[in-house]
C-alpha cells in the first residue's frame, strides 16, 4: 500500500461511451476499514465505476486511486490487493466449488498447503464444505453467489467489490450473504465497496452511504446524515376516531409538515424535531383516543427517494 | 508468467474434462470415427501412401478442434458471465491469452497424432497384409508440422472472432469458416478444371514435377509461418483487458 489516504480516492472520474456519460466526475473518499455502500438506480454507473477502480475500463478524465495505486496504470497492484464479486457470480459452473477456489488459489499464488487450508476454512464459513465436490452450476443461486463470495476473500484482500451481491437472491439466501458480509465486515477490518439497490441492506451493513444518479454524486454521509438532509422528523399516531377533520387540525399545526392518514393510524412529519404532547393533545381534545405514540425516522428507501426527485 | 500460463491451462484442461456434454461427447466420436475409421476405411493402403487425404486431416482437425475450443474459452466465458471476473483477478493479460490459447493449440495438434496412429491401426486391421502397413517418416512429419502451423492460425484466428463476436456459437462457425471456406473453394475449383479441362490438369502436373512436392509443401508451410506470426502479434496487441468490456 502507498503512503496516504484512504483506501479508494476519487477525483473529478468520468467515463463516456460514445455520447454516454456513464460516471461524469465523481469525487469521493473511501475509508479503509469501511462497508462503503455505493448506491443508485438502474444505469446510475455505480458497475462501470467499479470496472474504473478494478483497472478494467480506462477512465477519460479525472483520477481514481485504490490504497494509492492508479488502476489503470498500476491494475496489477490494484488487483492484487482487491476481490471482486460482480454484476454476476463469475462462478464456472462446470467445475466443482472446490476447484472454483482452487483456481482462483493458484491465480491469487497461495501457497499449496495454505490454499488447500484456506479453502476449507471459507468453504466451512459458508456452509458449502459438504458440497465441495459438486459441480457448482448443480447450486442455487444463493450458494453460488457464497461461493463467489468466499472466491473474492480467497487471498485475503484489503479491499472487496460487491456489485448488487444479493440482486435475484430469495429472501433466506439473501439474509445468509448479509449475515457473511456483516460477519466480514466485523471481524476483519476488510474494506468493502458495496454496490446495492437495496436499501435495509444498505442500511443494515453500512455507516457510510454514497448515492449516484446519472454517473454524477447526489450525496454521501452516514444514513442518518442522510436523513437529516432530505427527511423529516416523524411521529406515529394510533387511536381510535382518527378521521379526516382530525388529519385537518394536525395539517393546520405550524410544525406540522404533513401527515398520511391509514386505517387508524397516521404518520406526521413535522418541519424540525419537537415534542409529539401538542399533537396528541389536540387529537384528545377532538374526543380520539390515543393508543400509542412513537417517534418514527424516514427509511433510507425514502431518503433515496426524495434524493432522486430532488435531483431530477 | 509461465506459472501463471500454466494455471489457465489447468483451468481450461479441468473445464473441458468436467464439462463433457452430450455434444462435446458426440462431436468427439463424429471426428474419431470420419479421420480414424471411416476415411481409411474407405481408402484402404492408399490411406498411408497418398500426402492429399493426409494432408487434409493434418489441416482440417486442427481447424474443427482449435476452431471449436478457442472461442469457448474466450467468447464461452463472456457469454458465461465469468469473463469479467476472470479480468478483475490478478492475471495479466498475456497469461489468459497464452493459456486459452495455448491449450486449444496443444488439444489441436495432439489430435493429429492421436487419429494418425488409431487411423493405422484401423488400415491394418482392415488390409490383413502380411508386412504392416506403416506411413513415410516425411510424410508423417511434414502432416504434424502442418498440423501444429494450422493449429496456431486457427487460434490466432479464433481469438479475434472470440472478441467480437455475440455468442461463443457465432465465434466456432466464424473461425472454421474463415479457414475452411478458401480451402474448399480452392479444392473445387481446382477439381472441376482438372476435370473439364485436360490441359490445365497436365500443365499443373508438369509444374508440380518441375518445382517439386518438397518445395510445395515448405513454401506453403512459409506462408503458414509468416502468417501465424502476424495474427499472433496481432491477437497478443488486441487482447488487453481495457478493450475487452467494452459495451
């Protein structure tokens, strides 16, 4: 690793395809030591920065740097120090899930003795040791997606790319790779540069959020920065006699934001933090009766959202 | 380097042993069973005598079978979805060329050999003569030289049709095309002529004899060379990964 910065450093990046501006000048700083999650729509570049970073694509203006090597010029360093899960597993489905590894071993120059260990340690993390000899286009997309998962951790890298690694997964494999990303991220200090649409999972693996749109950066920050920025304080209201002349008085508060009325329950947004009592007070005194309060947050689903719109 | 050539050729080898489809199975016993039992079969001691049929086996194998593996194992792998994955590792360029190719080469050239002697086998049992029947030691060499020139230009061939073409099915056909289409319009043409026409049958007999098989057989190996070196040089240019994601 070269001296200085972060583990990845972007400046002014760009990428064009013909008239295309796929990543239109990206400035940003990864961490080291980070679940960095990276997040966009369809065609927002978050997969064409990543080939940038691997070395892959040649950038047409601005400067990107992983743990100070330029991947274009230094891809082998670059590469070398990085795994990679991308837009798909990458896994070949002929072989078996341990020569899958044992490829990737011999590419990454593992020892023999080390390789042979180190594969039957992820293999075992990942609850694929049984099925080791089983040829890997046998599995289902979950497995094959942990095995691809244990493939980029093979050669312990300081940094690992995650293109939409549970995209097309069902709900329990997709909650198995989260628990492995979320174990990774705990106990190895490994970077990860997580590409998502989803956002719990954002919500749940990273500290640090960056949202593009059009190749260019919207915003970045933890998701409660975030939410800072474009959502407002909630509050939750359930009761009984919470019709709309209620909603009326609540939208008529100057705090008050705005509210969605459901079946018995509404949620007010209000223009800055405060005390909820004024609300409930007034809905008591127009004869509702109040059965639970709570304090709400925006999900980072509706922070993307409101960003998106905003940026349109 | 060569370690890391030798890692993609046991990737390939791995592939192609635990990937044995039906119809890798099939095309395998079709080849076998045309140049190994039927063709000399059919020709009986002619088989080990005459440089065409020789000459041709030394061509067209290596054209099917590098034609076939090659763009497996570049156009197959994008078509597969591992070829970026394959990129993003540490592995240079050159390493990845030279492995896919050189295995389809050496799978290619192997072949040759491996037909020629099941070939023998199949012309003896078939003669019943009381010396067997062997082939000239020229002519045999000459057949693998051939072989391993064809099997190259096939590679470096494929290796281009591998990059632009849409599916790994396209970049088989395209290869075998480019090479066998020239060759089968050459042989045509030359056969009908010959047929139709006695004097330009006896004029190119007439330049055979006074140039000489030999000289034949070393210019068009030659041209082989010169060839094989230009695509190879070319591919070896072309094949970087910059250019290889390209939408």
């Amino acid at each position: 690793m070269r001296e200085g910065g972060g583990a990845i450093r972007l400046d002014g990046l760009s990428r064009t395809f013909g008239p295309i501006r796929a990543v239109d000048g990206l400035t940003l700083d990864v961490p080291v030591g980070t679940v960095f999650g990276f997040l966009g729509p369809n065609g927002a570049g978050k997969t064409t920065t990543i080939n940038l970073l691997l070395g892959l694509l040649e950038p047409s203006d601005g400067t990107a740097t992983v743990f100070g090597f330029d991947p274009w010029t230094d891809g082998d360093e670059v590469r070398r120090l990085t795994g990679a899960v991308l837009e798909h597993s990458g896994v070949y489905g002929q072989l078996t899930a341990e020569e899958n590894l044992e490829f990737y071993g011999r590419v990454a120059r593992i020892a023999p003795d080390e390789r042979r260990a180190r594969i039957r340690e992820l293999l075992g993390q990942m609850g694929l040791w049984d099925r080791r000899g089983e040829r890997a286009e046998t599995w289902s997309r979950g497995m094959q997606q942990r095995l691809a998962l244990a493939r980029a951790l093979l050669h312990r890298p300081r940094l690992v790319f995650l293109d939409e690694p549970t995209a097309g997964l069902d709900v329990m494999a997709a909650g198995a790779v989260r628990d492995d990303l979320a174990s990774l991220a705990a106990t190895t200090g490994t970077t990860i540069f997580l590409t998502t649409h989803n956002m719990a999972e954002a919500e749940r693996l990273c500290p640090i959020v960056a949202v593009i749109r059009a190749g260019h950066l919207v915003t970045m920050g933890s998701p409660d920065e975030l939410r800072a920025r474009t959502g407002h304080p909630r509050v939750e209201i359930t009761g009984r006699g919470l019709d709309e002349a209620a909603v009326d008085a609540l939208r008529a508060l100057p705090l008050v934001a705005g509210v969605e009325r459901t079946d018995g329950h509404v949620v007010v947004d209000l223009v800055a933090p405060a005390d909820p009592a004024p609300l409930v007070s007034l809905l008591v005194r127009r004869g509702v009766e109040v059965s639970e309060v709570r304090r709400g947050r925006a999900s980072l689903e509706e922070v993307f959202v409101t960003l998106m719109e905003e940026d349109r | 380097m060569i370690r890391d050539l030798l890692t993609m050729v046991w990737k390939e080898w791995r592939s192609v042993t635990r990937g044995s489809s039906r119809r890798q199975l099939l095309f395998s016993i079709v080849l076998l069973a045309l140049w190994a039992v039927l063709f000399p079969l059919q020709m009986g001691r002619d088989w080990v005598t005459d440089p065409v049929p020789m000459g041709l086996l030394g061509f067209a194998l290596p054209v099917v079978v590098v034609g076939t593996i090659v763009p497996d194992a570049i156009a197959g792998e994008r078509e597969r979805h591992t070829l970026s994955t394959l990129l993003a590792s540490r592995l240079p360029d050159r390493a990845i060329l030279y492995g896919k190719l050189g295995f389809g080469i050496a799978v290619g050239w192997l072949t040759v050999p491996m037909v020629l002697a099941i070939a023998l086998v199949t012309v003896n049992l078939a003669a019943l003569e009381a010396a067997p029947l062997v082939y000239d030691a020229a002519m045999a060499g000459c057949v693998l030289i051939l072989a391993l020139l064809t099997a190259l230009l096939t590679g470096a061939i494929g290796i281009f049709f591998s990059l632009r073409a849409g599916t790994t099915q396209d970049a088989q056909q395209q290869t075998v095309l480019a090479l066998m289409f020239p060759m089968l319009v050459i042989g045509m043409g030359l056969t009908a002529l010959g047929a139709s026409n006695p004097e330009f049958r006896r004029v190119l007999g007439d330049w055979i004899e006074s140039v000489g098989l030999a000289t034949i057989v070393l210019g068009a190996m030659a041209v082989l060379v010169l060839a094989d070196g230009v695509l190879l040089r070319a591919a070896d240019r072309r094949f970087r990964r910059g250019r290889l994601l390209q939408p």
